[in-house]
C-alpha cells in the first residue's frame, strides 16, 4: 500500500528536479534525445536448430524415412553379425576336436558361459581337461597295489583311506576297479 507519505517524497523529488532542468535551459543548455536502443536478436545456432520443431507432416515424413533406414541398417548389420557368429562358431568346433576348453578360452578370448552355450547349439564337445584330480590308469594301478598291501596289513576300509589320504569314494572305486576282496567290517552298526 502506498502511503501519503511516499507520494509527498516523490512529488518533492519530482518538484526538485524540474527546477534543476529549468535552471539548465535558463543557462543556455539545451536537452538532446539520444537514439532508442535497436534490438537484433542473435543467429539461430546449430545446437538450438535441433529444438526447433518441423511442421508436422514434415516431421511424420522425416521419422518414417529415418525409420526405414535404421530398419535396413538394422537387418543389415543383423546379417554381418549372422554371418561373422557363424564362423566363429564353426571355428570353435575346429578347435574343440584337438583343444580343451580353457586352451580355446585364451585363445579366442571367450567367457566360459558363451563357450559353453555355442557348444550346447552346435552339439558338440571339448577335450577333456586334464586336472590333478582325474583319474589316470597308472595312478590308479599305484593306488590299487598300495590298498592291497594295506588291506594284508590287516587295516580297515576306515583306516586305508585315512592312511592313503584319499575319500570313501575314490577308496570305493579303487576296490571295485581292482576285483579287491575288501568286505566293510562285519557286524558295524547299520547307518539310519
């Protein structure tokens, strides 16, 4: 709200500087009206061109044209990938007769996952790989011989396992890959 004391400060304000200008004049000044300010907006840049919308049917026929070619870009492009899996493909089961998987891993720089799932789609497998832990003949027969002797010791199955170092399982194997007359031990407790 505008009070009546604001608008007497005003009008003394206003009353003082008419007196100055007619002071002004009377001293042989004279009051020139400079130019109004001319105003030209800048050039539209390219950045701000992307936010000016088209009419629409220009627009309707623009995003249609550039969705056909995206489309034909997109079959295209699917059909190189086709095309460039294929091989790969075709040379990972090459590979896969005469290498075992993490050979072919470091080598062409596949995950497990994708190796496994190429393989599981073209049907086929890779050479067995060999760790410490597979059985191999020669081992066994060192270990079937070494039960045996045990076994004349007069040990348990509890115990030859504990001495070989080995599971109840592999001790099993062993027995029956051997023919060894090995019987559990008569009279145990039946498992509930």
């Amino acid at each position: 709200m505008i009070s009546e004391n604001t608008l007497n400060v005003r009008g003394k304000v206003r009353e003082d500087l008419d007196a100055a200008m007619d002071r002004f004049l009377a001293a042989g000044g004279s009051i020139t009206e400079a130019p109004a300010p001319s105003f030209t907006p800048r050039p539209v840049s390219a950045a701000c061109k992307q936010f000016i919308a088209p009419p629409p049917a220009v627009r309707r026929r623009r995003l249609e044209q550039q969705k056909q070619r995206e489309q034909a870009e997109k079959l295209l492009r699917a059909g190189e990938r086709q095309e460039i899996r294929n091989t790969r493909d075709a040379q990972l089961e090459e590979m896969a007769k005469t290498m075992t998987m993490p050979e072919v891993r470091q080598a062409m720089g596949i995950t497990k996952n994708t190796l496994l799932s190429i393989a599981k789609r073209r049907g086929f497998q890779f050479v067995p790989t060999h760790t410490g832990n597979m059985p191999s003949p020669e081992r066994d027969a060192a270990d079937i011989e070494r039960v045996i002797e045990l076994k004349a010791q007069g040990l348990t199955r509890r115990r030859v396992a504990m001495k070989m170092e080995i599971s109840w399982k592999k001790l099993d194997r062993l027995i029956t890959l051997g023919g060894i007359d090995f019987p559990k031990v008569v009279g145990a407790l039946p498992r509930k």
